[in-house]
C-alpha cells in the first residue's frame, strides 16, 4: 500500500510556475507538496532563455499579468538576488522600414494606455543603444521593463525557498476522485505513494493536457518546439535583449510551420543567446538544421559581429500552447479542487510570479489581484466524441 501524506494543496509540476505557486501557497500558510516526474526544471523552464518580457504583450489580460509579474520579479530579485540571475537589461524591438515603424508605434500605445514603458528610438539612437547593430533600420522601441533570470536557478530556488515538499522523480498516475456525486479531488497518486489534498494545481506544462485527462477533463495543450544557440563567451557585444518587430507577429501566430525570429542577447557569463523559433510538430525532440540555420543567418543579419562567432551548443524544448494564446489558470467548475496554472507557451517563466498569487487567491479566498474570467481552464469547446 502506497504511503499516504495529508495536505493542503498538491501542484503537479517542478518547474517556475509550480515552483512559484508553492513559493506563494506557503508563504499564505497552506501546507504544500510538488510532485513531478522529472528534476526541478526539467521541462519547459530548463529549455528557456529566461525572457521576462512586456515588449511583446499587446494589451489585453496577458499583458496585465505580466505587468504584475514584472514588479514580483523585483521584490523576488531584491529576496533572492545572487541566486536568481536577475538581470535589469531592458529589451530593444527593432523596425527594418518605416511601415514597420508606425506598426509597433501603433502596438507601443496600446502598451502605454496599459503601464508599460516603451521609449521611441530613431536610427541614430538604436546605434548609440547597441553599437553593433547593424546599420538599415529605422527605428525602433526601447522598453525598460523587459529583463532576465536563469530560468533553472529560479525555479529550484523558489521551490526551495518556499520549504514545501518536493517528490521528483515521480509521475502522477491518477488524480484522485472523491465517490459520489461531487467528485472532487482528493490527492494524486504516484508509484510510490498518495498525496491527500483538497486541492490539486496542474501546473504540468506541456504536459498539461495529460494531467486534465487524468482528472476527467479536457485542456487542449499542444507542444510548440523551439531552439536556442549558445555562442562561445564574448565580451557584452549585445546589451539588450534584441529582436526584429516580427517576433511579435510569430508569437501570436497559430500556425503549426516553423517560424523563426532572432532573438539576440548577452548573459553576464558572457555568452549570446539566440533565439526563437516555433513549430508545432509533437514531442519530436529530433534536431532542426533548418531551424538553426534561420536563426544563425538572422542573428547575424542584425548583429554583423556575431558572424564569425562560434556556436557551443543548442538546446531546444516544448512550450505548452493553448489556441488563443493565453494560459489557462484558476479553479476548474467541472472539477471541485482541480486548479490549472499551464499552457503559458514561451512565456511562463516571465509569467510565474502573477500565476502564483492568482491561484493562490483562489486557494486562499483572497481577493485576486487581477481578474481570473480570461483565463478559465473551461472556456474551450468540448471536444468531439
């Protein structure tokens, strides 16, 4: 007989967003298990650059959480500086042309009516920002708010700093069902024992939808491939986080191809990251040339000095998608004490501090700091029998 240990609240997941929910539960007072299949960040958040952005946000419910997150990810920095990697840079978003231009100076103040900071910069001041740029384009925005953590580091710190307990190694096979006519959750079970709690948080990630299923739910997570190159160590060529105003485009887009944007920064160790690409193409892990061709000609085509630069390594991972781009989280109606926190496609890490009060309002009653509705786990069709 599996061993049994009572709770307050289960999250299924290790990586930055259930690390940061048992990092809020507890600090609430609950009494928390992680349970996860694999180590701390050994999904999404292990395979991520550590973007914290707004720069790419247009107004609406994901930008407000990711105003909220921004001023968490501050106070988290100033409790947690060393161990988090924090890192103030600021992004750069980048207009080739002047048609460009007027569209993310149109998308800017839409950001601006909602908080953000988003600064215009002309030719001669892109330069004056990132002197290795290459020359052509005509503008482009500064947005102050954008920064970075080593996205690893946060969440095995937030898990620990949070003091709840951690089961790895440890897939959850069922999620437990009171009998009757409520069925309500009870705990999960692994191979190895049961978790008794009123509550239980997906916060699996890409694996999302499996965990759904398991609690006799839909939730249509899909997995979105993506690939980073890591450079040898340079001295800090790159000062933001730079990338082309189609960035944007890509990440709204709902196409299944592979799309490819560079995204250009440095690290205080001294290598470039570069990303980003998107495709949906399962759990194939198999390498893309293709994918990493595209990134490596874009990189270079807006940093001239990156050319001759050696790669060290690539990694790539699965960021958890939901068709209207927006992260299911909060309480499931169709299942008293099922909570989701998934499906934040590439933007999770930035979003996990504001994910982590949200459901902890709901666990706790509290008054929420932003409005659940957009994110309801219910609001996508049941699918076809």
């Amino acid at each position: 007989m599996p061993n049994r240990h009572s709770l307050d609240v289960v999250i299924i997941g290790a990586g930055v967003v259930g690390a940061a929910i048992a990092y809020y539960a507890a600090r609430s007072g609950l009494s928390v298990a992680v349970v996860d299949r694999g180590p701390v960040a050994g999904g999404t958040t292990g395979a991520g650059e550590g973007n914290l952005l707004v720069s790419d946000k247009e107004a609406g419910p994901e930008l407000d959480l990711a105003l909220l997150s921004a001023g968490l990810w501050r106070e988290l920095a100033a409790v947690l500086p060393q161990e988090i990697e924090y890192e103030a840079k600021g992004g750069l978003v980048v207009a080739p042309d002047e048609a460009s231009l007027k569209a993310l100076r149109d998308f800017a103040g839409g950001q601006r009516a909602a908080g953000v900071e988003a600064v215009e910069a002309g030719a001669d001041d892109l330069r004056t920002l990132e002197p290795h740029l290459a020359p052509g384009p005509a503008g482009g925005f500064l947005y102050p708010q954008d920064s970075q953590v080593q996205p690893a580091q946060a969440a095995a710190r937030l898990l620990a700093a949070s003091g709840a307990r951690a089961y790895l190694g440890e897939e959850v096979t069922a999620v437990l069902r009171s009998p009757g006519g409520s069925r309500a959750v009870r705990g999960v079970r692994t191979p190895r024992r049961e978790l008794h709690a009123p509550a239980v948080v997906n916060a699996a990630g890409t694996w999302g939808g499996r965990i759904a299923e398991l609690a006799g739910v839909s939730l249509p997570v899909l997995p979105r491939r993506g690939f980073v190159l890591v450079t040898e160590p340079l001295p800090r060529v790159v000062r933001h986080k730079v990338y082309a105003a189609d960035y944007i485009a890509d990440v709204a887009s709902g196409s299944a191809a592979l799309q490819s944007s560079a995204v250009v920064e440095g690290t205080p160790s001294g290598p470039v990251l570069i990303g980003a690409t998107r495709e949906r193409v399962g759990f194939d892990r198999s390498l893309s040339v293709e994918a990493l061709r595209r990134l490596a000609v874009q990189a270079a085509a807006l940093f001239p000095v990156l050319r001759d630069v050696r790669v060290l390594r690539t990694y790539h991972g699965f960021r958890p998608y939901l068709p209207d781009h927006l992260p299911a989280i909060g309480p499931d109606p169709r299942v008293p004490g099922l909570l989701h926190a998934c499906g934040h496609e590439g933007a999770g890490i930035g979003l996990a501090p504001a994910t982590g009060l949200l459901i902890t309002a709901a666990l706790t009653g509290a008054p929420a700091p932003l409005p659940l509705h957009p994110f309801r786990p219910d609001r996508f069709p049941e699918p076809t029998p």
